[in-house]
C-alpha cells in the first residue's frame, strides 16, 4: 500500500472522531488515532487488502459507537 493511502485512511479516521462528542474527543481521540495507526501499520505489512478490511472495519463500528 501506499505510503499517500494511509496517510489518507488517517485522515479519514481523524476527520470521523471529531463526529464523536467533544469532550470523548479530546479525552480519548488521540489514543484512538494512535491504536488505529498502529493496527493499520500491522495490517499493511500483511497487504493492501488487510488494511482495507481494517479501515472499512472501523467505518462499519461507526454509527454504533456515536
């Protein structure tokens, strides 16, 4: 995977944790951008296709978790 395509999903992923409350946001955020770059670095080194599971994973928990 590109280096450009995870900086996108991190994006992404940041730019959906700001849809959470502000206060969870700021207390919880950034440890949820760390756990998820984390796992997405782990699921890269597996292919393209793990960390794209990985991402749409995480879209799909969305509406639940807000």
């Amino acid at each position: 995977m590109k280096p450009g395509t995870t900086s996108f999903f991190l994006k992404i992923y940041h730019h959906l944790l700001v849809l959470y409350p502000v206060e969870f946001f700021i207390e919880f955020g950034p440890e949820m951008e760390a756990v998820f770059s984390e796992a997405l670095t782990e699921a890269q080194q597996k292919g393209a296709g793990p960390a794209l599971i990985l991402f749409l994973r995480e879209l799909q928990d969305l509406p639940r978790s807000l």
